[in-house]
C-alpha cells in the first residue's frame, strides 16, 4: 500500500474512533517494513458532538469499546476436565 493511501486510511480510522470514545488525544503512526517510521501525527483537539464523524463511525463499523471486552486468561479457555493422567470412570452395575 502506498504511504498516501495509508496515511489517509489511518487518518479516517483515527478521526472516528478518537469521536467514539470522545478521547481527548490520539497519536498516528505508520511504520515500514523495515521498523522506520515513516509518518506520525498527533491530535489534541477537544472531543465533541459531530453528526458527519458518527455516519464515518458507522461507515467503518466501529466497535464500541465496552464490546471489546478484554481477554480472557488462560484458565478460564482451558478445558474443565482433565486431558490426560486420569482414567475414565468405568461404568459397571450397582
């Protein structure tokens, strides 16, 4: 991808979701393949209500940030039984 279209790219993707979560700061960076940076920006300007940046947040599909959730530990992805180390339980007549 070209460093224009990119530039651009992260411009539109950072404009709308620094609206969504109404952050007050945002900083832009794009790096190369070869870890040179290439393009960098930095927006302080105060968040507020913009009809045109919400139609750009729906345009982009945007989650909101409390649907991202965090993730989950290892334990809790682990399976609840055992995997190995254990026989199965034998089912015999009572």
């Amino acid at each position: 991808m070209a460093l224009d279209e990119a530039v651009d790219r992260l411009r539109r993707y950072m404009l709308a979701k620094k609206h969504q979560l109404q952050a007050d700061r945002a900083l832009r960076i794009i790096i190369d393949c070869r870890a040179n940076i290439d393009f960098v920006m930095y927006d302080n300007r105060r968040p507020g209500e913009s009809d045109e940046l919400d139609d750009l947040v729906n345009k982009l599909g945007l989650l909101p940030a409390n649907r991202l959730g965090s993730p989950s530990p290892p334990s809790v992805r682990r399976a609840k039984h055992r995997l190995r180390g254990r026989k199965p339980k034998k089912k015999g007549n009572r």
